[in-house]
C-alpha cells in the first residue's frame, strides 16, 4: 500500500491496485469506488458492495441495492 491509497473505515488504507483488479461478481464489469460510504458500485445492476475493515466483502447477499 502507499500514501496515495485512499483510507478505508478505522483508517485502514485500501490498496488502489486491488480496487483496480476487482470486478462485478455479477457481470465481470467495472465497479466503482465511492470513498465516503465506504463501498464499492456495480452501476450496471444497480449494487454496492461495503468494504468491512479494509476488505471488500463482493457477496450479492451483502450488497446495497442503489437507485
């Protein structure tokens, strides 16, 4: 991890390659990261997944429906 990596909740930074490298479990599409909720969204079929202590947690169960 660097200095540029973006800090996660209890200020555990977020590794920015991994964010990269992760994908919709879903569509294989691009997620994107929002900062302030801590979450990573899947646009395509309207899904947040949180990250949890600095980790991803890419479990359809565990995703946020967004408008």
């Amino acid at each position: 991890m660097t200095e540029d990596d973006p800090p996660a909740q209890g200020g555990t930074p977020i590794d920015r390659r991994m964010l990269e490298a992760l994908v919709c479990p879903v569509t294989q599409g691009t997620l994107s990261y929002d900062a302030a909720r801590q979450e990573l969204v899947s646009r395509a079929i309207g899904l947040a997944f949180p990250i949890r202590d600095g980790i991803p947690i890419m479990l359809v169960s565990e995703a946020r429906e967004i408008a």
